[in-house]
C-alpha cells in the first residue's frame, strides 16, 4: 500500500488516536468518505452527491493541537510524555513526530515536553487528582506564521512560575530557531483549569510572555485570534469550505450565520450580502467577531452573543432569507430545529463536521425542506472525519 509519493509512515502510526488513513493512497481514502455519505445520504431522493474536495495537503494540515501530558515507563524509566492518546485512550503518546501537525507546532510540542521534564513537572493525574500539567494548546497562524501557546495547570502556583516560564521560552526558541522556517512565537500563557472535565481550558489565563493572540487573515479579512477561540484546524482548505458556502448565497441576501465564530464565514460573504448576523455563544469568539467588524472597516455584519435556541427566535420577522449552519459535532438538535423551521427561510446552508449529526438534522428539517445537495470537503485527512456542506430548500418557496 502507498501513501502519498515521498511519505513515509509515522513511527506512531497504529497506535496513535490521531490518524486512521497512514497507510492507504489518499485517493482511496478520498473515495472511503465519500462513500461513507453517499451511504448515509442514499435514501433522500433527488439529492445532488458532489465530489469531495481533496484537502490541498493531506499532510501538515493542523494548525491547532491540544495535546494532553501523561506518563509512561520508557527505557526503565518513568517518564512525563506529551502528545495525543492511544487508540484505546489508555495512555498518553511520547510524541516524537507527526505527519498532520504543522512542524512548528510540532517542534514546539517537543521544546515543552524537554522543558517540563527538566523543571520536575508531573502529569495530573484524573484518578488521584495529583499532579500539575494538563495539557499543551498551541495554534500557528498560517499567513503570518505567528504561534501562541498554553500550558494548561491544574493549579495556579506553577513552581517558580517566572524563572521557570523564561526558560521554556529559551528552550522553545533554541528548538524552533530564528529563521522564521517552523514559524515564530509571540505568546506564552498559562491556562488554569482546575475542574474535574473532559474541556482542556479553564477559564483563567496568566499571560506569562508576550501577547495572547496571533495575527491570522482570512481572505482580505483579519483577525486577533486567541487560544480559547474556535478556528478551523485546517487553514491551507478553510478557504474551498467557505467559497463553497459563498456560491450559495444570492446577491443581496440577508444572511444568519448561527455558530458564527469569531465569524470568519460572516466576513467571507459579507460582499455578497445585505446584512449578515452572526449568532455566537462564546464570550470571547463574540469579543474577537466585535473587534475585526472595527478592524476590518466592515459595515453589514453585526453579531449577537448567546446560544443559537435563545437568539435565533429574536431574529423572526426581520426579513432574513438565508441560514448558515456551522454547529459543533452535536448538530442542533430538536429546539434549534423547531425555531428553524418556524422562521421560513428560503435557503439553508449547513456546513457539518459530523454526517451522523446532519442526517439526524436533515430529518428534523424535513417536513419544510428537502436537501438539495451534500458537498463532502476534506479539512481532516489521514482521520476518519469528513467536513459536508448541505444545502436544503424551502418546499413552500420553490
Ligand atoms: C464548528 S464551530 C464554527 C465556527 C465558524 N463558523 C468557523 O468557521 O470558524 C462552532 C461554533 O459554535 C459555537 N457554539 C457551540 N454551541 C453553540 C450554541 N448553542 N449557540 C451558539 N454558539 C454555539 C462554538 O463556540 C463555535 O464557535
């Protein structure tokens, strides 16, 4: 079996959570997802089935890792490892490569386990709630190659936190270099999480050098993006899954873009729009959306903070004819449905990042609008996951 020319299969490869296609051509596995939604989909008459979008680079794609630390008996000893799970999320990987990651973002991961294992850290421990290092959040812009990073605490009193945080700074900087070729970091800060979840960040920050965002553009748009905002894991495709979305907007249309984000789909059809409204629950994703409206000089998208069943009402009767979908993997389930179906857009665009959840949405939707076509867009290669953009029309309206 062959992977892509010149790609050689990760050491961890088997064993990692992470990927599941290593070891097949990518065009097998391009032709495995969209067979796993032509499945899913198969019922639904007069449905258009697209061809998947390959990802321009099935390889180096993550510009975000959330890596959990752990411990394991390597060599005779006992060691703090840093990287993702096993496969039967029994263990923490020693991470010594990655085929998915950006390289930076690898070598950054690498710098900091170095570095917690000369400071003495340990690994927290959900069983025995001991322990002091949770995980490590980095993100990587990838237009301008700034990096920010987190390491997550169970507690606040990281041990001789500024001594200690200058020398992951020299120690990130020694590996990543100054050439500018794994990228350059602008900012360390230090999360602090000490509930009992399964949500790698808490909600208080110690910024303990630099700035606590990177600059990242999204079309001629751009944006200050923080650690604990979403941001699609796969820039270099972001922009095929968001023109997807602009083709189906008509000229002039007044758009809800619900789950918006910092609202980097809002942006992108803006110029095709009336207005657009962006619906977002996360505080700061809200402030990051407020921020790039001033920045950007962008006059016809505003955005309102809360959840998409509390919102979404609010928004009936004023003259909005098109709905962005963009929820997490849980879909929107059976209130945001109801609303939606209460509201009588004419078109709906969903873009999904879980079939299983949009299938169940595609039927709660069904009694006023029948799905007119599923898009599959690969923004995960090598894993299991596959993107869709479906697009449904109202039956009263066409
Ligand atoms: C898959 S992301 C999409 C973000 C954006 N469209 C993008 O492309 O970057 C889903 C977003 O929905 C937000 N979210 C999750 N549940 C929500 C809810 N019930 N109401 C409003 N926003 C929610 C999350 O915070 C996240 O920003």
């Amino acid at each position: 079996m062959t992977t892509s020319p010149g790609t050689k299969i990760c050491t961890h490869f088997g064993t990692c959570g992470g990927c599941n296609y290593l070891d097949i051509d990518y065009t097998k596995e391009l032709r495995k997802k969209e067979q796993t939604i032509k499945e899913l989909f198969k019922t639904y008459r007069h449905l258009e089935f697209r061809t998947i979008v390959p990802s321009p680079s099935p390889e180096y794609y993550r510009h975000k890792i959330q890596l959990p630390f752990g411990r394991r008996n390597i060599a005779n000893k006992t060691l703090l490892t840093l990287g993702l799970f096993n496969k039967e999320s029994t263990f923490v990987l020693d991470q010594t490569e990655c085929q998915i990651q950006d390289p930076g973002l690898t070598e950054i991961a690498l710098a900091v386990k170095q570095w917690a294992r000369r400071e003495g850290l340990l690994p927290y421990n959900e069983k025995s709630r001991r322990g002091m290092m949770k995980y490590l959040v980095a993100r990587k812009s990838f237009s301008t190659g700034e990096i920010i990073l987190g390491i997550v605490t169970a507690k606040e009193d990281l041990p001789h936190a500024k001594d200690a945080s200058k020398r992951l700074h020299t120690a990130i900087q020694n590996r990543i270099g100054k050439t500018g070729k794994f990228g350059k970091i602008v900012g360390i800060i230090q999360n602090i999480n000490t509930k009992h979840t399964t949500m790698a960040l808490g909600r208080e920050e110690h910024l303990l050098w630099g700035r606590p965002y990177i600059h990242e553009h999204f079309g001629k748009h751009k944006f200050r993006v923080g650690l604990s905002t979403f941001l699609q894991v796969n820039p270099i495709q972001t922009p095929s899954l968001y023109n997807l979305v602009l083709d189906e907007i008509e000229p002039e249309s007044r758009v809800i873009d619900a789950y918006s984000g910092i609202g980097t789909i809002s942006f992108w059809i803006s110029g095709n729009c009336k207005e657009v409204m962006g619906i977002e629950e996360n505080p700061n994703s809200h402030k990051t959306a407020l921020e790039s409206v001033k920045y950007n000089k962008v006059h016809n998208v505003r955005f309102r903070k809360g959840r998409v069943a509390e919102v979404l009402p609010t928004l009936f009767g004023k003259n909005y004819d098109t709905l962005v979908l963009d929820p997490p993997r849980t879909g929107l389930g059976v209130e945001v449905a109801e609303t939606i179906l209460g509201m009588g857009f004419k078109k709906i665009v969903y873009v999904s990042c879980d079939p299983m959840s949009l299938r169940e949405d595609t039927n709660l939707l069904a009694r006023q609008y029948f799905l007119n076509s599923v898009q599959p867009v690969d923004m995960f290669p090598r894993t299991d996951h596959v993107e869709t953009v479906a697009v449904f029309r109202n039956k009263n309206l066409t």
